[in-house]
C-alpha cells in the first residue's frame, strides 16, 4: 500500500492472464476507486484492453456483499462474523465426525491470489482431504497433464517476449488471442507478424485473431477451419505429411533427427501410429482441403523458430490429453522446443489461474506439481506443516459435482461459481441443493452462492495485496488500496481465521500475505528463490529455485524436467466426440469466450462498459444452415441439447463452419453450460465443453430472461 493513501497503487488486472499492469487510485471517498495507466508496466507496457480500462467500474458496484450472511428456514439474514464462523467451524467439525474427511470439498480460484489459493489447499489438507480444485479443471486441465508429463512444467514452455522477438511460425491451435489475450496478441504476436512472421489459425470459428494481423492476402497467412472435434486428424496428417518428406528428402531437415535421437524418447511409437493412416480420408473428417494441410505442414516445418500456441478449443474435450500430446508432438520431432520463439504455449484465460495451479489447489499435486502419491515429496512437504497429507489424489470439482448428496456432504467455495462454471449446468444446480451444508466467500451473490448456507463477503481484487502468476510464469505483486466497504474481510483474513478455529494450531495464524508466500517457499521449489522485495514491480518467471535466480523465460534449453530428462513422443489416434450429430440433434455446438467479456460474467457483466458492447448472449448459424432453417439474421431461436435449452439472437455467418454452431457461457440468461456434455477426459478429468450434438428451433416466442442476472467468472 502506498504510504500516502491518494496516490496511485500498482497492481495487476484481474482478468484475463496476460498480466498487465495497471494503476488504482483511491479518492476521498473509500468507494471512489478510478483506472490509471501503468506506462512502464513490465508485461503490458502500458497498452491496455476494453476490460482491463473497465476494471475498477465493479469494486464499488451496488450489488456488492457488504455484510455475512446466515440462511435460517430458508431466507438469508445478516449475521455477525462470530456468528458466521461458529456455523462453518462447526458444520465442517460435524462432517468430519459424522462421515469422513473426504466427505468435504474445497474449491479455490483463479480469481484469487496465490497466497489464498495456497492457505485454501493447505486447510483441505489438513482437515485430512485431497478434494480440493480450482477452475482450471475447466479449461487447462489436460493441457497442464500432457505438458507435465512429457515435458516436465505444465505451463508456457516460452514467455511472450521471446516468442516475438524470435517467432518466425506461430501456429495457433484452439486458442484466440485476439479475443481471448487482446494485448498478448497486439502488443507481442501481431507485432512478430508485423516483421514477417507466418501465421497457421486452427480453429473451427473465424474469429478477431483471423482478422487481426491484416496479411489475409499473403502467404503468411492461413486458417484452417476444421470441423469441432478433428484436431487429432488433422495434426496426424501435419505428422505424416513431415515423416513422409524425410524419407524422401532427409537433406531438407524437416524433422531434426538429432534433436530426436538425443533429447526425446517415443519416436518409433509415432511412426508405428501412423503408418497405415490415410491422410485423404482425415481431411475428408476434418472438413479442410489435404493441400492446404500438407503447406501449412510445410510451412511449420521449415521454419527456423516455430511456437505452438494452444487453448480451451484443444483442451476442452474428453480427448483433450491427446489433442495436447499431438501438438508436443510436432514441437519434438522439428525440434522445435527449448530456445527462444519456439515451444509449446498454452494462453491462461484468467489472471490466476496458473499460479492457482503452482500453489497446489489441485486434488492430485501439492505446491510446485508435487505429487500427492510422492513419498518423498510429500514427507518433505509434510515436514514445514506439521500434518500428514493424504496419499491419494482427491476429487476434481466435477467429480465432487457428481458425488453431491452421495459421498459429499459439504462444500467450501472460495469465489468460484459451479451453478454456472460446471458443463450441464442444470443438474449441477439439482445437485448442489442435496448438500447438507455449503459456504461461499465472494464478493456478489453468484448463482453459487444463493444456494448456500453461509455467504461471506470478501473484498475485491483492488483492494488486497498478494501475487498472481501470469500465463508466461511471470509471478507479479498485487496492491491493494482500502477496503470500500468495511465489514468485508480479505480471502486471506476468512481462510486464517477458520483454520485457526478449526484445528486449535499456529497453522493458519499469519500477519499479511507476504508472511504466507514466505511459507509457501518453503514447500514449493519453482518459487523458492522468490521474495516480495525481489519480485519488486517487474516480477520473476519460474522455476526460480534459489534468491539471485532471475527466472528462465523459456524452458528446457538443456534437458526436460522429467523423470529420464528426455522429452515424450506418442502417437495418438483419432476419438470423435462423445455425442456427436444425429437425426434428433444434427449440429454440433461448440463455445468460446468474447473480448468484452469474462467467463461466466459476475463482473463483466456488472461493468456498464463491457455490458454496453454485447449485452446478450448470441448463437452464430453459418448461412447455408440459416437458409434450410429458414433463420433470419437477429431472429431469436432456441438452441438446444440433451441437456438443456436457452433463447438466443441468431448471428448469421460464414465465420462458422456449416453444420456448427457457436454460442458462449458468459449470460447467466442464456449460458452454453446449460447445454454442454459433462463427459470427461479419463486422466485429465476436464469436460467436454467444445463439442456437443445441437438441434434449433426457430420461429416460437421466447422466454422472459433476467437480462440483469449474472453469473461467476
């Protein structure tokens, strides 16, 4: 905080997780919290995007919770904090008694600092459970297994300024950072495309990152516009197309045959794989001409510095390890990883979400990707608590979701929203209710959060201190100003107190955040070097292990973090989705995010800025699909699944392929995770949001809809 109460704070945006930097000032009025440029802000450089500039317009919103409170024979009333303590203390000590440790469930949040995350795991932990998560289950889940396991660090292989200072190929798979990472895409990969670096877009939906680099009428330009759920396929034709050249032209050096024999392991397990693939029938599957495959193989290929960016449209799918695997693939056999404007690159869609990860809010690792299942990684871990942890990984917030009523009896939510968040969001708020107790600690009235039994209010982003991990492993400060409302509590604050009153010890007892990231050191390698004095304003990438380390921005120069040190090949086959297009349901839905707007819009949907631009929710029909319908463009239409059904404008356009639909879960009205298949992917247990059998209906009066409700990001 600054030492002069009115002048600006330095701090971190809180949405999306590219990690720019930005100013908070404080008026004389607690509630008067105004945006300020940051001009030599390390990541951002100043430049900032729609949300970021919007960012402030939510910390004094009218619909902030300002006081706790108790549900009594079903209505909510205002309580005291001792009151609200007393009931959480005893109803988890109840649960315990009555059932067991794992009949509890903890979920963190990518919203939250790393310092809340990393006391919210350690309180799961030692009220003796592993059934603690966080949102990214939802969208990085099996991106962070597949990297974790055939590379060695579930997160960027490379940091956002090499890759434009280096890039030459920027293969874009799944991900939109026009929309998604506005000022990653501006300031760092359209600025490499500016100097002459090639793009190759797969994605199925045309989107602001097609139309962002302006080369559309060059060679260094191509979308391949795949059909939802053929990105295995496709990628295996981009493999094959690169074997089959270096057996007939090995002087061309498509592949690096030294990288190969002395850093990875699995090459035969990939050529094996795909000798009796047929390339021609998988771009019939995947809806996109063999030749313009085959050149964007070639492009990518020959390169000298190639970066796969990845995202959600890989991950989310019950093949979504497989999809990630394919992509190291290609990274491996070009020997494309481990240097700078290379590697493999997931984009995090939240402002914590990687860091969330790093601190342990997960069911299956401790700090640092520590495995629960590690004796001698959890006995070191174990030796700074003073507990024993469980050895066995726990639930993930779907599968808790499933067990509800069953196996799981209470629930502790840290600024998540699972009504909303979770895929067939119907039966998720069904199951919520069989709960015998859930507290919620947030700083509106999510959809969550009505259901519960106790609703602490927090303070928001702007007005605490603590560190956040952007999508690069860049670990930056947040600063706080004070508190706009004053019976609101820091997440900190809530999460030391029930821990301290709930296990007697000295466990939970801490003076400020720093004092918590000193502990959390101790326990997670990647970040023990680190300190608040030398994170100072520009921040550290990890693994930083020891103080003086600067951090790597790119990693593996020398040898991957696995257990061999060699990076894993491994051929994959293609897995259609779960449910895919039949006569009852002949489209296939698929989803993504807006720039506007954030996940499942709490506060973006709260900002009269952001809400201006789209206020609704939306569903765009390719016009040949529009035409057999008989839909006008603007027409509303009920969009509809297994699942579930919302009422939604149709956008008619090219941008999506034809017998596709594209809709997204931000209108709490009208959200796609009322449609959406819970299926999972078996390791990595994220669901499938990107790929669902659809049907409309057009030409029926629509429903009355809370235009005004709005839902957890």
């Amino acid at each position: 905080m600054s030492s002069d109460e009115h002048d600006p704070v330095k701090t971190i945006c809180p949405y999306c997780g590219v990690g720019c930097g930005i100013q908070v000032q404080q008026g004389e009025e607690p509630g008067d919290v105004q945006f300020m440029p940051w001009g030599d802000a390390p990541v951002n450089e100043g430049r900032i995007c729609i949300k970021g500039g919007a960012a402030t317009e939510v910390v004094d919103h009218e619909d902030r919770l300002t006081e706790p409170l108790i549900k009594d024979d079903g209505e909510f009333r205002e309580a005291t904090w001792e009151e609200a303590y007393d009931r959480i203390v005893g109803e988890l000590e109840r649960i315990r008694a009555e059932y067991d440790p794992d009949a509890m469930g903890f979920f963190g949040s990518s919203k939250t600092m790393n310092e809340e995350n990393y006391l919210l795991q350690k309180l799961a932990r030692r009220y003796g459970t592993n059934n603690v998560d966080n949102c990214t289950r939802m969208c990085h889940a099996s991106t962070v297994w597949a990297l974790r396991t055939s590379l060695g660090a579930g997160a960027m292989t490379n940091s956002m300024r090499d890759l434009r200072e280096e890039g030459d190929v920027f293969w874009i798979q799944g991900a939109n950072p026009g929309e998604q990472h506005p000022i990653a895409n501006s300031q760092y990969f359209r600025q490499a495309v500016l100097e002459g670096a090639t793009v190759i877009q797969v994605d199925p939906h045309a989107n602001k990152t097609t139309r962002s680099f302006q080369i559309d009428d060059t060679d260094r330009h191509m979308h391949l516009q795949l059909n939802p759920g053929t990105d295995i396929p496709l990628l295996n034709i981009v493999l094959k197309t690169i074997l089959e050249n270096h057996e007939e032209n090995p002087d061309e050096g498509w592949i690096d045959e030294e990288f190969i024999e002395e850093r990875t392991d699995g090459f035969d397990h990939l050529t094996e794989t795909l000798e009796d693939f047929d390339k021609e029938a998988a771009a019939e599957e995947c809806g996109v001409p063999l030749a313009d495959i085959e050149l964007a193989a070639e492009k990518y290929a020959t390169a000298d510095n190639a970066a796969i960016f990845t995202g959600m449209g890989m991950s989310q799918h019950a093949c979504g390890v497989d999809n990630v695997q394919n992509e190291i693939n290609l990274a491996l056999i070009t020997g494309n990883v481990g240097r700078p404007g290379t590697g493999v690159n997931p984009l995090r869609g939240q402002n914590n979400v990687q860091g969330t990860c790093d601190v342990g809010a997960m069911p299956n690792v401790l700090p640092g990707y520590q495995l629960v299942d590690d004796d001698e990684a959890r006995e070191a871990v174990e030796d700074v608590w003073g507990f024993d942890v469980p050895d066995e990984p726990g639930l993930t917030n779907v599968e808790l979701s499933h067990e509800f009523g069953e196996s799981v009896h209470g629930l502790y939510v840290m600024g998540e929203n699972p009504v909303m968040s979770e895929p067939d969001a119907n039966r998720v708020a069904e199951r919520i209710q069989r709960l015998e107790f859930m507290v919620v600690q947030d700083i509106f009235m999510t959809e969550t959060a009505k259901y519960a039994d106790v609703v602490l209010p927090a303070t928001t982003w702007a007005e605490r201190d603590g560190t956040v991990t952007n999508t690069d492993r860049r670990v930056q400060r947040m600063r706080g100003v004070d508190k706009v409302h004053e019976n609101t509590k820091h997440d900190l604050e809530i999460l030391s107190t029930v821990g301290s009153r709930l296990f007697g010890s000295e466990d939970f007892e801490f003076d400020d955040p720093e004092d918590v990231f000193e502990e959390l050191r101790q326990v997670c390698p990647i970040y023990h070097g680190m300190t608040y004095d030398l994170l100072g304003e520009e921040g550290l990438h990890w693994p930083c292990y020891e103080p003086g380390d600067e951090g790597d921005p790119y990693l593996y120069e020398n040898e991957f973090d696995t257990e061999s040190g060699l990076g894993h090949i491994e051929g994959v086959s293609h897995q259609p989705p779960r449910e895919t297009p039949d006569d009852e349901y002949p489209l296939i839905l698929t989803t993504a995010r807006l720039e506007e707007h954030y996940n499942t819009g709490t506060m973006s949907r709260r900002s009269p800025t952001l809400n201006r631009q789209t206020p609704e929710n939306f569903v765009d029909v390719h016009p040949n699909d529009a035409e057999r319908y008989g839909i006008e463009d603007g027409e509303d239409v009920v969009l509809k699944s297994r699942r579930g059904e919302i009422t939604v404008a149709a956008q008619v356009t090219d941008d999506i392929k034809e017998g596709s639909v594209w809709t997204t879960p931000h209108f709490a009205a009208a959200s796609a995770n009322k449609l959406t298949n819970d299926v999972l992917d078996e390791r990595a247990k994220i669901p499938e949001y990107k790929a669902a059998a659809a049907e409309i209906e057009v030409g029926i009066e629509p429903a009355d809809a809370d235009a005004e409700s709005a839902a957890d990001d």
